[in-house]
C-alpha cells in the first residue's frame, strides 16, 4: 500500500533563484528534484532537508537524513514515490481517452 503522504530527507546540491523564489536541485539517493526552498532561505549546498510535496521543511543532520534513505530504499518506498507512473506504460489506462473538438463541442 503506497504512503498518502511523505516526507523524504535529501542533499541540496544546487541553489539558485526562479522568479524571486529559493529553489535548489535536492538528490534523494541518486534521484535529483526542483524544491522549494522559501520556508528555509538559511540552506547551502551541502544541506541535508526534508521535503514534501515540493518543499523544504526543515533542516536534517546528514547521519539521520542517511539512515532514513536507506530504511526508504530498503522498504522500497523512494522508488515508490518517484516512479513515473507512464514510463512502463502503466497509469495511463486509467486515463479518460482524449476528447475531439466535436465531442467538446456537443456534436
């Protein structure tokens, strides 16, 4: 059964500026994400944070952030939450078909 919610711990290894927002590049045990770094402006490179849906919520010192990956991974639960649902095919049965114009329309 798949978590609703979770939290995962990773290393900032990239910050910079999009439209006046702290992003970073974060690698989650060798998978790399765009987060959101506006509620933790004080991090650096080298930081270990956990985020969820997309942002940093707080600091994590690198030997619980590590233990925590690995007790992820061993649970195979990263790859869990950042499998692409449509890379194997899967997921994209449970996809309406697309519209045409004349179905929108009503014709």
């Amino acid at each position: 059964m798949r978590p609703v919610c979770l939290a995962v711990p990773g290393k900032v290894v990239q910050l910079w500026e999009r439209d006046g927002t702290l992003m970073a590049d974060v690698d989650f045990g060798g998978v790399r994400k765009q987060v959101c770094l506006q509620y933790l402006p004080e991090v650096v490179v080298g930081d270990y944070v956990i985020v969820h849906v997309g942002f940093a919520i707080q600091h994590l010192d690198e030997k619980s952030a590590l233990e925590t990956l690995a007790a992820f991974q061993e649970l195979g639960l990263l790859e869990e939450e950042f499998a692409d649902p449509f890379a194997d095919g899967g997921g994209a049965q449970d996809l309406p078909p697309p519209r045409t114009t004349t179905e929108e329309m009503g014709s």
